[in-house]
C-alpha cells in the first residue's frame, strides 16, 4: 500500500506537480517550503516535516515516512533533484 497520496483537493504547483491543499501532505509541505524560505538548511527542514508528519502518523516505521516524506518534497516542486 502507498502512502504517497493525501486526502484533500490537489492543485498544479508552478511546476505542475500535484500538491495537496489540506491534510498532513500540505503541512509537511508548508513546514519544509517555509524553513527553507527562511534560510535553513535542507537537512534540518527536512526533519522538521518528518516531525510534522509523525504527528499525523506516529506508526509508520521511521525509514518508511523518510521516503514519503522525501517524495512529498520532491513532488511539491521545492527542491531540486539533488534532495535526499
């Protein structure tokens, strides 16, 4: 089963990529989008979402939500390929 998908309407980012409008997928989202804005380095907005999104699901084992997480980034069109 994938958990890449998130409930909630998807719109197209400036990339075209599908980016959910509600839901743990947008907050992580907004939580690695927003650090970054800020000046933080990739690794610890990165641990900031995976925070965010084990709050929503504190169940899934740890390398499992890595790369959901990573792939959410990814697909929001807010780092390059270089990411993770």
């Amino acid at each position: 089963m994938t958990r890449w998908r998130d409930q909630g309407r998807a719109l197209s980012d400036s990339d075209g990529a599908a980016v959910s409008t509600s839901g743990p997928m947008a907050a992580v989202v907004r939580t690695y989008r927003e650090l970054r804005g800020k000046g933080q380095p990739d690794r610890f907005a990165f641990e900031a979402a995976l925070t965010v999104y084990f709050w929503h699901h504190p169940l899934v084992p740890a390398a499992e939500a890595g790369e959901i997480v990573a792939g959410w980034v990814r697909a929001s069109g807010v780092v390059k390929s270089t990411f993770h």
